[in-house]
C-alpha cells in the first residue's frame, strides 16, 4: 500500500462526480484519483516503470473512437477497470478480456467491489512482474546457453581441424587462424622439448612465424629458449627451426616486444613437452570464459601435438635403422621405387651405389659383436659425409649399405664411389676405449637406371656389380654397364678402383700425358659386367 504522501495515482474517463468520489474514498488514503473528461485525448499514461489504474465506464468506452479503443488496448502502463450500470448488459469474462479491461465492476459501486477490482489489478500485476522476471531468466539462460554452444563448436573445430593432421607445423598453423575468432592475435610461435637419454640438456624444436626479418628472427629464437629454459628447469644444447605457414594475409610478423605474449604451456598427463606463445595487441584483456576456452583449447592442441609427435618417432624407427639410425631397407625399397618412377617419367638420371664391408666377419669373431656394431655406426656417419640433401643412404642389411643418388650420371656415381671407398680404407675405425683401430675396406657396386628399368632391375645390376668386386679382391669399385650384365668380358674391368684411382690423379696431370694414353686409360675406366 502507499502511503498518503505518495499516492498511486488513478485515472477515471468521463466518471460522474459521486462515482470518482467514492471509488478515491474506498480505495483508501494510499491512492488519489484524477478524473478526465470523456474526449480528452492524451490520457491514462502511466509513469514510466509503474502500472496505473483507470476506471472507464463502459457507456463512454463504447462511444471512443475504434482507433483510440486500439491505442489504449496497447498500452501496457494502464491496467482498466470497466465500470457497468445497473441497466447494462451482462458482458462475459472473454468479452471484457477481449476489450483490454482486467476486470468489470456493476453498479451499484460498493466499498468491497472497489477493494476487490485493486486486488484483482495488484495480483495482476504481482504475475505479470513474474512473468518479466521468468522470462528475463529465460533469456539470460538462453544466452549462457548459445555462449556455451558456441564454445563446445569452437573447441569441436579446433580439435577436428586439429586431428586432421599428424603434422606438428600443421597442427600449429591451422591453430592460428582458429583462435583469431577468439581473440585479436597478431602472432603464434611454439617450442617443444626433448630430453637426451642423458637427461642433462634439451634438444627444441621452434616453431616460429614466417615473413621475418632477421632481427625479429633472432629475437622470438632468444625468446622461445629462454621460455624454454624457464619452463623445463634445463639448458638448450640444440635447436631447430621450424618456419610455420604464413597467414592469409601474408603480412610480415613483427618481434615479441611488438605485442604482449602469452606462454601457455603444453602437456598431456602432467608431462610438459613444450609451450604456446601468442602474440596479441598490449592493451588486449581477456574475460574470464575466453580464459577457460583458451584453457581447453591449448589442452586439445596438446593433445594433438603429442600425438603427432609420437607418430613422427614412430615413424622414424619404422624408416631408419635401429643401430646406425640411417634408412633401413624398407623406406629403402620405398623411396628407390619413387624415383625411379620420377626419373622415368622426366627421363633424369638416377645411379645406386651398393657398399659392402671387406671381412666383416673376422672383426665380429676378433673383437665381439659390440666392436662390429661401432664399426657399423662409424660406417654410416661415414657413409653421410659429403652426400647432398637429396641423397639417401641406408642399411641395406648385415654390413651393406646403399646410397640412392637422384639426378647423378654414371660417371659421377663412379666418382663418389671411388672418394667413399678411399676415405674408408683411409679410415681408424676405433673400438670402445681401445686405442688400437682397426682398418678396414669396402667394395662397392655402382649402376644406373636404363631407360624403361625399373628399382628392382637396378638393384639387381649394382648387386652383380658388388658381387664382381668381392671376387676378384675386394676393396675396388665395379660398375654395371648400360646393357646389361652379359655386355662384356669380366676380365678386362676387375681393376676399376685402380683405373679410377688413376683417373683423379690423370686430371692433375692430364696436361703433361699424351692424348692417347688418356684414351685408353679412359676405356679402361668403365668396368662393364
């Protein structure tokens, strides 16, 4: 109820004087009544926030133009009380609704009717504020709602975009163009870390951004080490730089003191393995619930980091040897069959070398397996000085091992064959603590694909050419010859180390010896089986 002071105000339209007198009286000293005359225009507008009452009559309701019976009909501030003679026709509850009226009261008017039609409007208006109230919860539920959904979809895009891939550098990029539509981010680098099996140092991987110039390259390197440093409790001895893509934008990417970074740290199972920098504007802030969707979405790319990372070792150890770590004759076989395609296909040269270890055997039955494993790890760390990126060496079984050489003619594959079989026989190979090493040799077979060959018709030829130079005195180069290895007398190329040997000698002196001496030490160059 209000108080005297305050009264809540009543509007009455074209009431007779005693009906407004008496209607203010028995509604008590908490209202006040205004009474307005039948036609006047601007009427009954409650006070902003607040429900009002009116008590209309309904002989001058029905007389009301139908435009401003509307117009009353929509304003909500007013609750109407509908005021019927004695003589009037008894109306329905539905009609009196259906005219915009909450209640009707019939003549005579009495104390307790006019009580009783207040109570109605304030239960009215108790409902109607619970309705708002219900409905403004509604609302807000439905809005944490979609704000939720919108983050489950976030994080399903992310974790789907990011499993796609068993790529590291993928993942990550794939991961900057994401979280753009989570915050304004201007740049994304990562680091992730490996301990050695001697557990001192770190060996990283950094994944930095594309586009920069060489003082903001030295500048997110110092930065992602020293995170690195900082988070794993160790030193940096080795590091690789990994380029990411770059945006759709392509725009260069500026130093870490351009923005603000954030480091967030990357681990599955409470082992950390790395760490997420996000670069962004310096006055940026986040909310609380971009927090937690950061949160979760660096917990997904976690995930899928160790995940790839775990398929790249496996990876490595399905494709490279065990004890030499170099290729083992599976990705071998795998990647002589591409390029042998690929060089069918464009018609480029392609040459295989096959080396194998003179009397492997007797340092295995002199020195104990463990020697000849050494000597084998020497070998291949050997066997990889001077090869081009695009060479590929592997183990090819026991104590062989074959080297595929794209885009190098015969000659030149003879060539490198003959600088690996010198180095080797130039080689100590030392065994444990021992300062006693052993010397040992290599035969090689060298061929090169014919046109129309195939990778297993290749491998057959430097085969047969190994096998000539283990027969006829090991520690020599053989070469399979262009047509085949029923092309030519045997005899007249066992010596083709030597003749090599006197070839890179004849080109420092190739000008003092006589032109046709050098033609026939050049055919005695190429052996041919």
């Amino acid at each position: 109820m209000h108080s005297a002071e305050h009264p809540e105000i009543m509007w009455g339209l074209g009431l007779d004087p005693d009906s407004a007198t008496f209607i203010e009286a028995a509604a008590g000293p908490g209202y006040a009544l205004r009474n307005l005359p039948p036609d006047a225009v601007s009427w009954m507008r409650g006070a902003e926030g607040r429900t009002q009452a009116a008590w209309v009559p309904w002989s001058v309701w029905t007389n009301l133009p139908k435009n401003r019976r509307l117009a009353c009909g929509q304003d909500d501030c007013v609750r109407r009380i509908l005021l019927l003679d004695q003589e009037a026709e008894l109306l329905e509850t539905e009609q009196v609704l259906a005219e915009g009226f909450v209640t009707a009261v019939r003549a005579p008017l009495t104390r307790f009717k006019v009580r009783d039609a207040l109570l109605r409007l304030r239960e009215m208006d108790s409902l109607t504020a619970d309705l708002r109230r219900k409905t403004e919860e509604i609302a807000l539920e439905r809005e944490l709602l979609v704000r939720k959904s919108n983050h489950l979809g976030f994080l399903n895009r992310v974790l789907s975009r990011a499993t796609a891939s068993l790529d590291p550098a993928t993942i990550l990029s794939k991961a900057r163009g994401d979280l753009r539509y989570l915050l304004p981010l201007t740049a994304l680098s990562a680091v992730i870390w490996t301990r050695p099996e001697d557990g001192l140092n770190l060996s990283a991987q950094l994944y930095m951004p594309s586009l920069l110039s060489p003082q903001d390259s030295d500048e997110w390197q110092q930065t992602l080490i020293e995170a690195t440093e900082q988070k794993a409790g160790a030193k940096v001895s080795e590091y690789r730089q990994i380029c990411l893509s770059p945006g759709r934008n392509h725009k260069p990417v500026a130093g870490p003191s351009a923005g603000r970074l954030l480091f967030l740290p990357l681990s599955v199972g409470g082992e950390s393995f790395g760490c997420l920098a996000l670069m962004t504007e310096k006055g940026v802030r986040l909310a609380k619930d971009q927090v937690q969707t950061l949160n979760a979405c660096v917990n997904h790319l976690a995930l899928a980091l160790r995940n790839a990372l775990l398929y790249c070792q496996v990876k490595i150890q399905a494709d490279h040897d065990g004890l030499t770590k170099i290729g083992n004759r599976r990705s071998f076989e795998v990647r002589l069959a591409e390029e042998a395609a690929r060089h069918g296909r464009y018609d480029l040269p392609l040459s295989l070398i096959l080396v194998d270890l003179d009397h492997f055997k007797v340092v295995n039955d002199t020195h104990g397996h463990p020697a000849g494993d050494e000597v084998l790890r020497d070998m291949a760390v050997l066997l990889g000085e001077g090869l081009r990126s695009s060479d590929y060496p592997a183990r090819y079984g026991g104590e062989e091992f074959v080297v595929i050489l794209p885009h190098t003619s015969h000659d030149q594959a003879a060539l490198l064959a003959e600088r690996l079989r010198q180095r080797v026989a130039e080689r100590v190979f030392r065994i444990g603590a021992s300062k006693k090493g052993l010397n040992l040799t290599v035969s090689v077979g060298v061929a090169s694909l014919a046109p129309g060959g195939t990778s297993e018709s290749l491998v057959l030829l430097a085969d047969q050419a190994l096998y000539v130079a283990k027969n006829n005195g090991r520690n020599r180069v053989v070469l399979a010859g262009a047509r085949g290895p029923h092309a030519s007398d045997v005899s007249d190329a066992v010596a083709l180390g030597e003749s090599l040997q006197g070839k890179c000698e004849g080109k420092a002196q190739g000008k003092s010896r006589d032109k046709g001496a050098v033609g026939r030490k050049a055919v005695q160059n190429r052996a041919v089986i």
